[in-house]
C-alpha cells in the first residue's frame, strides 16, 4: 500500500505524525505522504513542523513525503500558494478538488491540472476535457477511500481510463480507522468499477512514486 494523502493535528487529523506513520506501518504502508490542509496563514508552520518526522525514516522500512494539500484555497491564488509550498520544501501537492459534499469553488479542478498539482483529490464530477488535462500535465486523479467524498470513484475512474489520465487510489485518512491496507485498497479500485488486474496495477504500481 503506498498512501499519499493523509492528515494529522497539524490540520483536523487526530494523530500527531509518529503515530500517524507507526499505525500506516503496521497496514503495511510502503510510502506515506502527510499532506495536511494548508492555505496561506499555515503553510509555513505545517511544513516546518510536520517535516521533522522524516528522522524517523532511517529507522523504518518506509519513505515519508512531506506534503500538503490546498484546501478552500480561491483558484486565482492556488499557483502562488503551490510555488511558495514548493519552495518551503513540500515534496507533494494534493489540491482539495470539487468534491460533491463541500462547497469547494468552481474552477478548483481546472486550476490543479493548469498548475500541475500532484495530485488531485476527489475530483467529484470531473469532466472528460479535465481527465484528458490531467494526463496531459501528468497529474494523478484520485480514487477515494474516505466516505463522502467516494460517491464520485467510479465517475471519475470511468473518465480517467477514457482520457488515459494516471489514478491513485488514497484513503484521505483523519483517524486511526481510516487507514488500510493493499487489499482493501484493491478492493476501493475495484469499487469504482476498475478490473482486479487495473486495480491490482495502480495499487501496486504507484504513478507517482518509484520504491
């Protein structure tokens, strides 16, 4: 299982880091991104305080990216915010897109792809003009684990396979009980409606990340 969006206190997550990364190693987690909610008044203090928890990864059998995710952010600031996030060290960008249960902005899905994000979460109802975006600019769609947001997998799986676009499959985990394993992420690929051998590929073969 590699798991590139994930919370803790630094946002509304209810772990601190280390404990964060012990339970995801136990699920058997080979790479963990930490991407809490960042706009402009935390993003200094997330990456500056969230980042410490790489000490850890000489002692474990697991890569830690250190990461964020724009949140709420007016799509007009989201290139600066993503340049200044980049520079004060952060080794992923998640963009919070249009899922269907939050009033996020119109235009949020379409600034991430423009700006190259790394990822795009929960894009919602994202259209075949954005999926074709998306591989064109070589950002991963994001198949969902977190409840709410996944109402949307296989619309969103169904567009990314016709445009071609690369999917990852991520639990947006906030608590303990959000994190899972490779089998149970198979099983959400399979979920938006993905073959077990496509499922078995994107789980296994991460779009972003080389192990």
């Amino acid at each position: 299982m590699i798991d590139l969006h994930t919370h803790t206190v630094f946002s509304d997550g209810e772990l601190i880091p280390s404990e964060l990364v012990r339970r995801a190693e136990m699920k058997g987690c080979r790479a963990l991104g930490i991407t809490d909610h960042v706009d402009f008044t935390n993003v200094e203090l997330v990456l500056n305080q969230v980042s410490k928890v790489k000490e850890l990864e000489d002692v474990l059998e697991m890569r830690i990216l250190v990461g964020v995710e724009l949140t709420h952010v007016p799509p007009r600031k989201m290139e600066k915010l993503a340049t200044l996030a980049r520079r004060l060290g952060a080794e992923l960008i998640v963009v919070h897109g249009e899922t269907p249960v939050e009033p996020v902005a119109p235009g949020t899905n379409r600034t991430a792809l423009d700006i190259g994000a790394d990822i795009l979460a929960h894009p919602g109802f994202i259209t075949l003009e954005e999926a074709d975006l998306a591989r064109d600019n070589n950002v991963c769609l994001e198949i969902t684990a977190r409840r709410g947001h996944n109402i949307t997998n296989g619309h969103v799986a169904r567009l990314a396979l016709e445009a071609g676009a690369k999917m990852v499959v991520d639990t947006d985990s906030h608590a303990p009980d959000d994190l899972i394993d490779h089998k149970r992420a198979i099983e959400i690929a399979r979920g938006a409606g993905l073959t077990l051998d496509r499922a078995t590929e994107i789980v296994t073969n991460h779009a972003i990340i080389d192990l």
